[in-house]
C-alpha cells in the first residue's frame, strides 16, 4: 500500500527552521518554509550566532562553507556575563576556538 503524501510546514526562517528545510529538500519530503518577513535575512539589526555543534550539523548538510564565506566579521571575543551585566567569563579568539572544535 502507497503511503499517504504530506507537507511539513516550518513555522519561521530561522537557522532551525531553514537547516530542517535543507534537510527535507535533500530527502525529497515536501514543505513550505511560513515566514513573517518578505525575505529570509532581512536586515532587522538582528545578527546570527552559531556555535561548533551547529556548524557541525551545518557541515554534514553541506552548507557549512558557504555561509563561512558570508561572515563579513567573525566573532573574536565573546563574553559571558551574569543577570547584573557583569563579566564571568571571556573567551579570547573564539573564532578559532570554533573553527578548531
């Protein structure tokens, strides 16, 4: 018997919801990617971080080159801070930290 044909519906052009698109374009499934702007990146101020476990799954899609090619600045100190904004850690050189892991 011939399984029932569906389409998966990905609410928002996130980084998940466009990573879970490549992913369903690559198997052939059927979707529609529903987003609120007229564009994918639209240039709202927003910026995208991505750590080495989702450049990971980025890399095994094949994408992974392509958007390294789009960074205008990569990220070469990153902070993290606590609930009253003070500094608990800093990391030197992240970008290489990233690409190393």
């Amino acid at each position: 018997m011939e399984r029932p044909k569906f389409k998966v519906v990905i609410v928002g052009g996130s980084v998940s919801g466009l990573t879970l698109a490549n992913m369903l374009e690559k198997l052939n499934i059927d979707y529609v990617v529903l987003e609120s702007y007229k564009t994918i990146a639209p240039q709202v101020g927003a910026s995208i971080g991505l750590q080495a476990n989702g450049f990971r799954i980025l890399d095994q899609l094949g994408c992974a080159d392509t958007l390294l090619g789009l960074v205008d600045a990569p990220l070469d100190t990153q902070f993290l801070r606590d609930s009253e904004g003070e500094e608990i850690v800093k990391f030197e050189g992240f970008s290489k930290i990233l690409e190393n892991r």
